[in-house]
C-alpha cells in the first residue's frame, strides 16, 4: 500500500502546476509512467512471489524429511 500512496504522492507533485515548478519537475511522459507503474506493481508482487515460494519450499521440505527414532 506504501507503494500505490508513493505514486499518488509523486503524480500529484509533477501534475499540479505550482508543485511541480517549485520541485523543479515536469510532467512524466508515457514512458516515464509506465516505469513507474511496473515499479509499484513490482514492489508489491515480488515480495509476495518469495513468500509463496518460500512457504511451498518450506512445505515439500518438511514432507520429505525422516526422522529416525533414537536408539
């Protein structure tokens, strides 16, 4: 959620006209937006991939390991 406020934040700075003048910003391109828009949606998948793919390693590994009894 930190990500979509982040970009709320940064589109409001570069589009409002005096904001944007005082940050010495213009308004993105297509481009620019696109980038932007990958790296929020970045931030926010790639994290919960690993922790997917974590909990399904940690699963098979504990499915696959014998324990022999002491003695």
């Amino acid at each position: 959620m930190a990500a979509v406020g982040s970009l709320v934040v940064l589109g409001v700075v570069v589009s409002v006209p005096g904001l944007s003048h005082f940050f010495g910003s213009r308004p993105p391109g297509p481009a620019a937006w696109t980038i932007a828009l990958a790296s929020a949606a970045g931030s926010v998948l790639v994290p919960l991939a690993v922790r997917g793919a974590a909990g399904a390693l940690g699963k098979v590994h504990l499915q696959h390991t014998c324990v022999q009894p002491a003695g």
